[in-house]
C-alpha cells in the first residue's frame, strides 16, 4: 500500500509540475520554439516534481515554503521564454497561487465536511484524501486553461499594461501567497469548526479578490489598448497627409514640367540652331537642379513607405547630403505606423547627424533587403570623428533633451516587438544604424 500511495503522490506531483510549467510557455511563448519540449518545459517539470516531493517529506503544506516554486518558475522564465520581465514575474506567480489557493481551500472544505483535522486530511492515506487531491488538480487544471483562453482572446490587451501597473499586479499575487499561507498555518492549530470555516471563508474572499483583479487586469490591458490605438490613428493620419501633401507636390511638379515643356524645348532648339552648346549644357543642369529639388526616391507598393523616405531624402538633399536609397517592392507582415516610425527615426537620426557636417560629399544612404520573412533595414551617414567613442551611449545632442532622444529608443522597441534586434557600429567613416524584423516568428 505505501509503493501504491506513493506512486500515485509521485504522479500527483508530475501533473503539477507540468501545469506549472506549461502555464508560462503558452502565455509567454518559447525562446527556442514553439514547441513545449523543445523550450526545456519536461527538464523544469521534472526539477518541480522533484522540489514538491521534497517539500512534502519536510513539511505538511507548503504555505512560504511556495516562494521556492516561484523561484523555480521564475528560474525557467528568463532562461528559456521570451517576454519581458514584469510578465515572467506575473507568470511565475499566478499558476503558483491558484494552486495554493485552491488546495488549501478544497482540503479545508473536506476537513469541515468530514469533520477532521485539516492535518489528517493532508496526511492520512484514505478516500478522504484522495477525493481532496483528485477535485484540487481538476480544479486547478480547469483554471489554468481557462486563464490561458482568456488571454488568448486577449492578447494584445494583455501586454498593454504599463510598468507600474505590473508592478502591483505582481505585488498582488505576492500578498495573496503570504495571506494564503497564513491562514493556512493557523488551520494546523487545534481549532474549532467555526474559526476552521471562517478561514475557508476567508481564502474564498482571496480567491473572489484575484478572480476580480484578474478581470481587472484584461479589462485595464484593452483601455490602455484602445489609448494606443488612437494614438496609432492619429499618427496616420499625420502620415496620410504627409503622403498627400508629397504627392500634390510631385503631381504640380510634373503639371509644371508639362506647362513648361514646349517652352524649354523651343529654346534648347534655338541654342543648337546657332552653336552655342554651352549655353544648352547650362541650360539642361538648370532644369536637372529644379527636378533634383523634389525627386522621387523610391516607388515602392507601399504608400507610407514612399512617402515616409521620398520626404527625408528631400530633406537631406536640401542639406547638400548626397543620397542613395535601394529597396525591397512591398513590406508584408511589418504593420504600417511600425514601418512609418521606423524609418522616421533611422532618416531622422542620419539627417540630424550629417547635415551639421563641415566637410563635402556628406552621404546618407538607405538600404532596405528581406530573407524569407526576416527584413533588414541599414541607415549608413557620414561621420568626421568617432561617434562610439564620444558618446556611446546615443544621447542625444538636441537642445530641448526633454522632448527628443527618443528616436533610439524608438528603433530599439520596435525591432524588439519584432522579435528582431538593433545594431549600430561604424565603418570606412560611416555611421551605421541596422534594424532587423522578423515577421514569420
């Protein structure tokens, strides 16, 4: 009977061990794949198994003893799942907790239901506890997946907290374990049926209180949402009518050229008629230099992106920059206000640092290539001095500091949503500024 008892302990604590595990691979998501084995999940699930089995020789119930099973998800968060730190921090707490809470509130209920102390319930090798253990891990299976499809379905609003806001979520669940354990540990004292079922209550109202801010949570995630959405909206209109405003320009250009085209036509004839080569040489450069002033850098599929670089590399130009741009035709998987921000911020930073430039032939050049969903962006401007080693950091050297400096910042958060990376180096007296984007991850 013992080999049977403990066998089925044994498989009690590997169905644990996996929940706990599995929980933060689907809400986080692998850093090597997506497959749950492939992420070292059976590694840690195995490593919790035996953490729980060793707990249980030393100790009836876990109460602060858990923070070590928070330690060890946590542990499997940040080495082998992606996501920011608040969220592992939120995800090596909430499985812990629900499962606390609803063991200590199931073996609570079967001691007040039979009548038992609360230790026998967790000790004795009868019916009793094997009904505790067995509606415990359905329990907690239950809410795990439920948790999981809620923040499924929202996803995007699940990670539009702010950095505070995970703060205290985190603090929440944290107290929710020391409040759990407490009254956990008075339990084991000789108490009565009463005080016993005013501590199941008690854990209840914890329960109601997460259940409630877990709501809360989602809930919160789709305002700040909806927030960012406008913002987003705003910005493309700003865009769209930059794009308008650049092709109205281009559209009177050519409406000029077209005007004026009979005109330069009649006069070229005349020059040539009568020799004077020369004054028809000056006369083309003229009119190349009128054409040069609003040129059309790139005609790519996408809008934004031809509106976004035609208008810098005007800009540029208007600095006596030289410049050169080569692109990919169309930008699928990046979204538009992405592409938008990011190619501002790469022209705007090359724009800012070479149009102060003493020296001649300043250059910026823009390079755009994709590989099998992997996208690559490369700003290179000119340099007169190191800029590594003046200034490492990137700070920026703009007089109103509190309002600018953000444009790294910028680049480096939207490779990182990309699942990407941001590289800045320098070369042959170039600075170089490398945005890559993955968008088959």
């Amino acid at each position: 009977m013992n080999i049977l008892w403990n066998i089925f302990d044994i498989g009690v604590n590997c169905f644990q061990g996996f929940i706990m595990m599995y929980f933060p691979f689907k809400f986080l998501g692998g850093r090597f794949s997506d497959k749950f084995l492939k992420n070292h999940g059976a590694m840690f699930s195995v490593l919790y198994t035996m953490l729980i089995s060793f707990l249980n020789k030393i100790s009836v119930f876990e109460h602060f003893l858990a923070l070590l099973y928070i330690a060890l998800v946590f542990l499997y968060c940040i080495t082998c799942l992606k996501g920011k730190m608040l969220h592992k921090l939120f995800a090596s707490f909430f499985p812990v907790v629900i499962g606390l809470i609803i063991s200590a509130l199931t073996y609570i209920c079967t001691a007040i239901l039979f009548k038992q102390p609360y230790n026998n319930i967790l000790i004795d090798h009868d019916l009793k506890r094997i009904i505790s253990v067995i509606i415990t891990q359905i329990l907690i299976y239950y809410l795990i997946l439920l948790s999981l499809k809620i923040f499924g379905k929202n996803k995007n609003s699940s990670r539009q907290l702010s950095h505070n806001e995970w703060i205290l979520i985190t603090v929440t669940l944290l107290l929710t374990v020391i409040i759990g354990a407490l009254f956990v540990l008075i339990s084991f004292d000789n108490i009565t049926d009463k005080s016993r079922l005013f501590i199941m209550l008690g854990i209840l109202s914890i329960l109601i209180i997460n259940t409630v801010s877990f709501y809360l949570i989602i809930d919160l995630g789709k305002k700040n949402l909806s927030v960012i959405e406008n913002e987003k909206l705003k910005m493309q209109i700003s865009y769209n009518k930059q794009y308008i405003d650049n092709a109205d320009t281009e559209f009177n250009l050519i409406q000029k050229l077209r005007h004026d085209s009979k005109a330069i036509y009649q006069v070229l004839s005349d020059f040539l008629s009568r020799g004077e080569i020369d004054k028809a040489n000056n006369y083309l450069k003229k009119l190349t230099d009128i054409a040069d002033n609003r040129i059309i850098f790139i005609n790519t599929d996408n809008d934004f992106a031809n509106s976004i670089i035609n208008a810098k590399l005007t800009i540029a130009k208007s600095f006596g920059i030289n410049v050169s741009c080569l692109s990919i035709n169309n930008f699928n998987g990046i979204d538009d206000i992405d592409l938008c921000r990011l190619l501002s911020n790469m022209l705007d930073n090359a724009i800012t640092a070479t149009s102060n430039l003493k020296c001649a032939n300043k250059k910026i050049s823009l390079n755009i290539f994709e590989d099998t969903g992997t996208y690559t962006f490369l700003v290179c401007n000119t340099i007169e001095k190191s800029v590594l080693e003046t200034n490492p950091d990137l700070k920026s050297i703009k007089k109103n500091k509190h309002i600018s400096g953000y444009g790294t910042k910028i680049i480096r958060d939207i490779t990182e949503k990309y699942n990407g990376k941001c590289d800045f180096y320098e070369k042959n007296s170039l600075f170089c500024c490398s945005a890559i984007i993955n968008v088959n991850i």
